[in-house]
C-alpha cells in the first residue's frame, strides 16, 4: 500500500537548513496498522505528512496504492489527499459552528455525490463510531472522547485509502482514549483499513500490528 523509499527532508530554520529525515525506507502493507513512536523532533509527524501528501521529500519517493504522490502537481496532490486519505488529529480541529452532522459532511461538499448520498454517507460513519444520537449536537456539546470520534467520522466518511492519524489520544483521558484506540482497532480489523499513527503512548501502540521507533531522523 505505501512505498517511502530513501527519503529525506530538511528545514530551513532562519540561515540553517535543519535535517528532519535521512534516507528513511519503510513498507506498509494493505491492511497494516503501523505506529510510529520516538521522542519529539524525531520527523515522525514530518514523515506522516509526506504520506500523507501534505509536504513533499528533498529526495527519495513515496508511492501510496501505486501513485508516484511526490511528482504530482500542487492541484493534483489536492485532489489525491481528498480521495485517497483520511486524516486524524491530535485536537479533533472541528469547526465549532457547525454540528457534528456538519463537521463530518465537509470532506463531500467537494464531491459530486447529491445531497441525499451525502446525508447516507454521514449517517452511515456517525453511527460506525457510536455517535448516531449526537449527530445535531455541537462540538461544545460533546466531551472530548466524543469529537475526537466525530473527527474519525469525518476521516471515513470519503472512505480513503489510507487513515493517518497523529497523536490521535494525546488530549483525551485513559478511558476516552482507549475507547478510540479501540474504535481504530475494529476500523482496520474489520474495514481493512490501512493506518499510519503517530504517537507518545505506549498503550495506543499496542493496537498497532507493527511498531516503528523514529530518532534524530532515523529508524532506530
């Protein structure tokens, strides 16, 4: 599913060109749910985002389901992240004015799909993460255990190739956390769902099949 072939990246930092990666390979089958972990700085977020399609490589390439993604043009690159990936954050980065109904539906306002599909398709995620009773509340209206699962509902409702999630429990209490530790498990157990997660907790890593440590740019 993703080829990261000898990639690096560097920052330029004012004067100084940071190294943030050095020659990092790594292969991530179909199916594979894959934690990334190291201390801060270490480029893993930087190498989710390459993944991802956020940031581009100095050097090296990145294949993800057969798509050469680092050569693509910026628009390219756009219309790729919307079909291929769905993204989960550390602070859930819902829109406050708009319901949980809303805040999942935003990703198929770029589609062609009418608005009849759009509510099935939303419904169809709200309830898959348990949250088909909340979907006319608003972010202020749910803890945070709750949004960070509106946020994965939202991260599937496009049904992507690839979930990547970064420090997905890093702001939510042990029981909220393992609850979407647990909610990521069932999503690539049973949806077969690739992903890639970024994280400081040991405990949302023994979710993952595989566990990759990150140092100074490294695998370590």
């Amino acid at each position: 599913m993703i080829e990261v072939r000898n990639v690096s990246k560097s920052y330029h930092r004012d004067s100084l060109l940071v190294p943030v990666l050095n020659n990092i390979s790594i292969t991530v089958p179909d199916g594979e749910f894959l934690a990334m972990m190291g201390p801060s700085g270490s480029g893993k977020t930087t190498l989710l985002n390459l993944i991802a399609g956020i940031d581009r490589p100095d050097e090296g390439s990145i294949s993800v389901n057969g798509t050469e993604i680092a050569t693509l043009s910026e628009s390219a690159l756009a219309q790729w992240r919307s079909n291929n990936v769905g993204f989960i954050f550390q602070f859930y980065n819902l829109l406050p004015v708009l319901t949980a109904f809303e805040n999942v539906e935003l990703p198929l306002l770029l589609t062609n799909l009418s608005r009849k599909e759009r509510r099935e398709h939303v419904e169809a995620s709200l309830a898959l993460v348990g949250l088909a009773d909340r979907m006319k509340h608003y972010p202020k209206q749910l803890s945070g255990g709750q949004e960070q699962r509106v946020a994965i509902a939202r991260a599937l409702v496009t049904d992507p190739t690839v979930l990547v999630a970064d420090e997905p429990t890093g702001d939510l209490d042990r029981v909220s956390a393992g609850e979407v530790m647990t909610l990521l498990d069932r999503l690539n157990k049973e949806f077969k769902k690739t992903i890639v997660m970024v994280t400081h907790d040991p405990r949302a890593a023994e979710k993952a099949h595989k566990v990759m440590h990150l140092d100074k740019g490294e695998l370590t």
